[in-house]
C-alpha cells in the first residue's frame, strides 16, 4: 500500500522536468518575428520562402531543441544540487539546535549517590575478578597468559583476585544495608521483585517485536529486563561469594563440612564465573550501552540522571506518577 507521501511523490516525478515547445508553436513565432523583422506591416513572406524557411527549420529543429533542452535540465539539476546543499546546511543547524534543547531539557535523578557508588563498586570489582579468574581457570589457555605477566605473576594474580572478591563482599553489605535502612533503597528492592504485570509485558513486547501490535508495554521504574539484571547479579552474587569463601578457608571448610561439598564449590564457582562474564558481556553491555538507543554508551551509571525523552520512552508509568506528584504539590500550594 503507498501511504500519502509516495503517492505525491510519484506523482511529481511522472511530470516532465520541462515541457517541450509544440513545433506549431514555434513555427508560428518564428515567421512572426521574420515578418516583423524583415518586412512592413502591409506587406507578407512570400509563401515559397515561407515553406522554405519551415522545412528548414523542421528538418533541424529536433536537434535544436533536444541540445537546449539538455542544457536547460542540466542547468536546473546544477541549482537544485546547489538548493539541496544549503538546505542540508540548514537542517544540520536545526539538528544542532534541537541536540542543544536536549542538553537543556530536564534531567530527571533515577539514581541517587548511594545506588551509583554501589554500581561502581560492583563493576570494579567484577572486572577485576573476570581478569583475574580466567587465566586461573583456564592455565593452559595461551592468550590469557599475558594477563598474568600484567598482574606480576600467578601469585600476584590469585592476590588481586581475592581483593577483588573483598570488594565484591563489601559491595554486598553495603547494599544489603542500604537496602533495609535507606528509604530509596526499600522502595526500589519492593518494586525489583517479579510481578504479575512482567509477565504481561513480557508477551506484549513480543506481540510487538513480531508486528502483531504497534504499542509496546509501558515500564515503571523498573522493566523485566532490569529485573533480570538484578536478580542475576544478585543470585550470582550470592553463588560466587559463598563458593569463593569456601575456597578461600578451605581448611577450615574441611573441617566443617564434606569434602564433595567444596567440590561441588569449585564447580559452582567455576561455571557461575563464566556464565556472570557471558551475561555481561552479552545481555547488560548491550542493554545499557550497545543497544542503538543508547549507543555509544550511556553515562547514567556515573551522574544518575536521564532525560525528559528518556524517562517517557523507557518509564512512561514512572513519568506520569511524577507528574501526579508535582500537580498535587502545586494544587496544595495554591490552596494555602
């Protein structure tokens, strides 16, 4: 089906670029202008002159018109390339006044200090462990060798690796506390939990994606996707640490428990570390940096803030409840 736009379109290119003179029309206007030119008013071109000239000009006129005719185009797709530059022009300035709005626009806080100094604590600390844990894990992989001479040794290694793992300890606390204590840190814990409406929006993104809907499901403060992120940190936190700690005091873990239990340790240790790297790598890098929206990355994790734009397109709920807010605030303030 054409929409509005190409019909028009199709429309204007099926017209000529010019039209092209009738060889009546000219015929007429020249043996006008040779009788004004070369004889007076009462006296008229002999015919057999006239048939003359209009066999002349009939036999060369073809030729005549298609050379100026290709001139003629020639010279308007010359203007209109000329047009179409300064046109450009303009729009790149509008583009960069419009980018400039943006800048200018409101930014809304979604994360506050303590939420941003816990990420990067998180991800300093998983980094590292992933550096560090590889060439661990797989000795006699040649390319990860470097990674050893880089930390000084495998000695070296294996201590930066548990230095690692002390942040990643200390960012747990530090959210578990957060989490209970700070009023923020409640409310976003409440509504990361899984919900009947996740489920109801996860089928409507696909009835979007395979073209069954044009509306997409509408997020609060938290999609299904970040949902997941977090709950996969979260239990892969809770795996690695618990794994880790076992390896870390194996003596003392020996003593307490069985040996297949550490076993079982090692290999929930070593498996969760490939699968954290790969759901990384693969699932929340292009989520929050390498999806085309986001692209080439996205700084929120360092100011906390989003845009206006950003807010309606990704937490349209969120955006509204805010605007609940502010309008009942300025009705309150009004009525006092």
């Amino acid at each position: 089906m054409e929409g509005p736009e190409e019909k028009t379109v199709k429309k204007i290119f099926e017209k000529p670029l010019i039209e092209e003179p009738s060889l009546n029309e000219i015929m007429e206007e020249v043996i006008a202008r040779i009788q004004s030119l070369l004889f007076k008013e009462d006296k008229k071109i002999p015919e057999d002159i006239k048939q003359k000239v209009i066999k002349e000009i009939t036999d060369k006129l073809p030729e005549i018109i298609s050379r100026r005719m290709n001139k003629i185009k020639e010279e308007i797709i010359l203007e209109s390339i000329n047009l179409a530059i300064t046109s450009r022009k303009e729009l790149l300035t509008l583009y960069r006044k419009e980018e400039k709005k943006k800048e200018r626009e409101e930014m809304f806080l979604r994360f506050n200090i303590h939420f941003r100094i816990q990420h990067m604590m998180l991800f300093t600390s998983v980094i590292l462990l992933i550096l560090s844990g590889l060439p661990l894990k797989f000795p006699d992989f040649s390319p990860l060798s470097f990674l050893v001479d880089v930390f000084g040794g495998i000695e070296s290694t294996r201590i930066i690796h548990r230095i690692a793992a002390s942040l990643l300890v200390f960012f747990m606390v530090y959210h578990t506390l957060y989490t209970i204590f700070h009023p923020e840190g409640r409310r976003d814990f409440i509504l990361l939990l899984p919900s009947p409406k996740d489920v109801r929006d996860v089928l409507q993104n696909l009835r979007y994606f395979l073209g069954i809907t044009d509306e997409k499901p509408k997020f609060g403060r938290f999609s299904y996707v970040e949902k997941f992120d977090y709950w996969a940190v979260y239990w892969g936190c809770v795996i690695m640490i618990g794994s880790g700690a076992l390896m870390w005091f194996q003596e003392l873990s020996l003593k307490i428990l069985p040996k297949f239990v550490l076993d079982a340790a090692k290999e929930a240790h070593s498996d969760e570390a490939i699968l954290a790297t790969l759901a990384i790598v693969i699932w929340h890098f292009y989520n929050v940096h390498f999806n085309p929206d986001k692209f080439p990355g996205s700084l929120t994790w360092l100011h906390g803030r989003i845009t206006k734009e950003e807010m309606m397109e990704h937490h349209p709920l969120e955006y509204e409840e805010i605007m609940k807010k502010r309008k009942h605030i300025t009705d309150n303030r009004e009525q006092t």
